[in-house]
C-alpha cells in the first residue's frame, strides 16, 4: 500500500488544468470517556456520508475555508489546524458532468455544536466512532486519512 502522498490521482481523462481542489474538514471530538468520535454529513445530492467540503473563498486560507464549510454544513465550530492530513480524490457528480476533484483535508477539533446551522434542512449530522465512520464513508482514500488520524 503507498503512503497516502504518493497516491496518484485519477483525472479520469480530464487535464490537469481541469482539476478542482476543494477544502475539507475532518471535525472530531474526545467525549467525556475519553472516545474519538467524528462527525460526519450527508451529501445533498446522493445522501451519501462525507466530511464537509467545499470550494476556495476569497479572503481566506484553506484551513479556514474548510472551517467555514464545517459551520455550513455540519453546524459544528472550533479549532482548525493549520496543516492538511491527507487529500483525497472524487468526482463531483454536476447535472451535466462530472468534475474531477481532490479534497484537501484539514482536522477541526470541536469547540461548539450548533443547534441551528446553514444547511440544517439540506443535511443529516452525526457523531460517530472511528470504525463506524470508516464503515460510513465509501471513498477508500477518505476511509484512510480517517484510519490514520491522531488528534495528537
């Protein structure tokens, strides 16, 4: 098995200029027993379990667009690192197409769980152990990044 930096990533016949990167947000919590729990999103389209993502914004870093998404979308606030753990690569399914992406994924330790976020009515939200969200997700690399992950 290669070391997640040395995955190639499949463009699926696309250029490399038509390559998307987006930034993701790996947003976990240690419960009052001591348990690492992840939480994790529907997608809207699919219903599909994922981590928030979503595109670059003007204004901020990455890491911090990816604590924007986590709010957005999974209605959950804290301390974002300044360093990725992984990336992982998906097509974003489009009406019209599907757009080779790589997610960039930054760890986001959570501070707050909101009760009312953006996208409440468009997103299921839940907290989950490692094995469990590692059984949710269905992108082989995303499961890795989660299987390896040390809040340390």
């Amino acid at each position: 098995m290669k070391p997640i930096g040395a995955r190639e990533i499949e463009l699926g016949g696309a250029a490399k200029t038509e390559l998307r990167t987006q930034f993701a947000a790996l947003c976990y919590r240690v419960n009052s027993s001591g348990k690492l729990r992840f939480c994790l999103v529907t997608s809207r389209r699919s219903g599909r379990w994922i981590v928030p993502k979503g595109w670059p914004m003007d204004g901020q870093t990455p890491a911090d667009a990816a604590a924007t998404e986590a709010y957005e979308e999974a209605g959950v606030s804290g301390k974002i690192a300044p360093h990725p753990v992984g990336v992982f690569s998906y097509y974003k399914v489009r009406s019209e197409d599907e757009l080779p992406c790589m997610a960039v994924v930054y760890p986001l330790k959570v501070k707050k769980v909101h009760r009312k976020w953006p996208e409440k009515k468009e997103r299921e939200r839940t907290w989950v152990s490692r094995k469990k969200a590692v059984a949710m997700i269905s992108d082989p690399e995303l499961r890795q990044i989660i299987e390896r992950f040390d809040p340390a």
